[in-house]
C-alpha cells in the first residue's frame, strides 16, 4: 500500500483547513496554547467556531521523508473510528506548512499519571481500564481495519486519557500498513528504546506480535510503576523487562505479588485482578513472538479478570491458544459490535469512573527524546 501523493486525496475526504483558520482557532499559535513541543514541531489548543475542543500539530517538515510521513499519518488516521483511538478532525497543508488537527483529550497520559513529578498515585481501578481500553483499541487496529495496522510506538506516553481515564491510543506517524494477519515484513526499525519486540529490534522483522509485545511493557508499567528503561538501575535491571522476567514467574508460582507490585500502591488491588494482569503480560513479552498471544485474546483475558474463576478464562504463560473456538466466535463478534458501533467499552468491570479532575493535555505525546531512535 503506498499513501496517496496529492495532498488533495489525503485524508479520507477529511476537512482539509486553511492557515488562517488554524491560527483564529489556536489564537494565533499563542504560548498561553503550547501544548507541548518537539523534534517534529509544536501542538496547541484550540477552539473551532462550533466549541469543538482540537488539538493541533504543526510539523516540521524536513524533506521528503516528513512529507511522506505526514501524508502517511494523515491517511491512517482517517480510516480509524473507534472509542479508545484518537480520532482526526482534519488537516491543513499550507505552502510548507503541515498541521494535523485531532480530538482534544484533556487528562494527559498514562505517562505522566505514572511518572509526573508530585502525581496522586494512579490507584487500581484506573489502572486496569486503561489497560482493558487501551487493549481493544489495539485490537480493533490489528483486526478489524482494512488493510489492517500496525502502530509501531505503542507506549505509556501515546496513550491519552479522558477525564474519566478511558484509554485513547495516539501518535500514528510510525504506523504501517499490512495486507494481512501473516504478513512479515522487513522494514527499517523505528520506535521507543524499551519497547522494542526482540525480533523487530534486532532484524527489521515486523508484525502484528511487535505492538503486543510493546503492550506487554505497558502493562508492566501498569503493574510495576517502573520506567520501561531506567537508567539509575544497575546494568541488569535498567530493562524493565528483563528486572521483570523472574518477578512474573514468581509471582505466577506462588500467588505473591509485593516484589512486583507498585509499592506506592500500598496493596491497594484486588488480588485476582493482579494475578490476571501479570499472566496477561508475561506472555504479551515473551520473548518469541510465535508464543506471544493475539490482542483479541488478551482482550478476552482481560473480561476473564472479573470471573470467579480466573484460571477458566486468563492466558497461562505461553499458552495464548486456550480458548475454544466458540469463546473465540462470540469474542469477535462483541469486538465487532463494539469497534464499529463506537460505544464505550461495555464490561461492568471496567466501567468505574476514577475521574481526578482535568490535567493539561500532554506534552509527552508530542515530544520527541533521545529514547527515540531510528536505524
């Protein structure tokens, strides 16, 4: 799939808008609106005539490489309509100007309720929505887009958060096509120090099993409260991943989770959920993708959580395949009535409202740092 080369075709018929109203809109691209700024460029709030709340990204544009970038993100995004995914509102292409105009999600990211200086703890409840949330917005990319999607920089800070912490995956300028389920491309490696799939890291070779294993370093985040790299830790701990291998397998073995577990959560969880979760990423970041299970079923492990039962319905480490095919069927089918509908997530489970109020949108979403590399 190559995206279009006309900058009148981008964008799925999307609003293409002026300069002009972009900067009426972002009160002339003032600081009282920086929203954040990077590499790439600056995002701003705004306010369109209606009161619709956006969020505008004006790219630097350095050669060809960021105009096929641009137009590749803008063409992705279009094609998306899903709850927990950031949807586009339009785009402007200006003589040498690219903006890209998205939703406005006001509570920043998982990121920075993780790791922001002087942050209330992000307690349980939350933490396993945005989990759950964050995970059919994955699916939906791998399974039900046509051609389907691969993200490519799935993490903490490219997962914004409502006021009532729904998850809303962003940042698609790394995403790529693929034709199907089985397609293995070889690709150059683009992504986040500490997110990377071994297999993608090491060769370029690129699939659906590289976005789950990049969840599963989120949801060890999630678990964990650690950075994915830290480079305060000792040589061998600076991974989260790997600091985290034996943890997960200890705590699988005897049901005990204070040497994982986020301290600062005080044992605040409900052990069953903790279990679920920490099964979930253990096989998530197996280290052969082959083993690593499909979104879908993590999704389905992630209803089991609120079973009685949580052996009947949660992945074992490295047996991504227990379900039957029925469970499977209506697995998919509730997916489908979910992802094209546009509801919210519909799991009781899930549907406690942890609002703290509005933060500021993120500055982490759009900045781009020295973890972030490319070869």
């Amino acid at each position: 799939y190559s995206p279009p080369t006309e900058p009148g075709e981008i964008g799925n018929s999307r609003p293409r808008f002026t300069y002009k109203e972009l900067a009426k809109a972002t009160n002339g691209f003032s600081a009282q609106n920086l929203l954040g700024e990077g590499g790439f460029g600056c995002v701003y709030k705004g306010d369109l005539p209606d009161g619709t709340e956006i969020a505008v990204k004006e790219l630097r544009i350095g050669g060809g490489q960021g105009e096929r970038e641009f137009k590749a993100e803008v063409d992705i995004i279009s094609r998306i309509h899903h709850c927990h995914l950031v949807s586009l509102v339009g785009y402007c292409i200006s003589e040498g100007r690219r903006l890209i105009v998205y939703d406005y999600v006001p509570n920043n990211t998982l990121h920075f309720h993780l790791q922001g200086e002087g942050r209330p703890i992000l307690d349980w409840a939350s933490r396993i929505k945005i989990a759950a949330g964050a995970a059919c917005g994955l699916t939906y990319l791998h399974e039900y887009c046509n051609p389907r999607i691969i993200h490519r920089d799935i993490k903490s800070t490219n997962i914004l958060l409502d006021n009532n912490f729904e998850a809303r995956i962003s940042d698609f300028g790394l995403a790529k096509f693929v034709l199907d389920a089985n397609t293995n491309v070889t690709t150059r490696v683009v992504g986040t120090f500490g997110y990377l799939a071994p297999e993608y890291a090491s060769s370029g070779r690129l699939t659906e099993k590289s976005d789950v294993f990049s969840f599963g370093v989120v949801l060890l985040e999630l678990i964990t409260g650690r950075k994915p790299v830290d480079s305060s830790q000792p040589l061998g701990e600076r991974s989260l991943v790997e600091w985290a291998r034996p943890r997960l397998s200890l705590a699988i073995k005897n049901e005990e989770f204070e040497g994982l577990a986020d301290p600062r959560l005080r044992k605040n969880y409900v052990e069953r959920e903790m279990l679920g979760m920490i099964k979930a990423a253990a096989d998530c970041v197996r280290r052969s993708a082959v083993n690593r299970p499909r979104m879908r079923e993590v999704v389905r492990a992630f209803e089991s959580i609120g079973a009685e039962d949580l052996t009947n319905g949660i992945m074992r480490v490295g047996e991504s395949e227990i379900y039957n095919s029925a469970q499977q069927s209506e697995e998919i089918r509730r997916l489908q009535r979910m992802a094209f509908s546009g509801q919210n997530y519909s799991s009781e489970f899930f549907s406690q409202d942890s609002s703290n109020g509005s933060q500021n949108y993120s500055t982490e979403f759009f900045s781009q740092d020295s973890s972030k590399f490319e070869v």
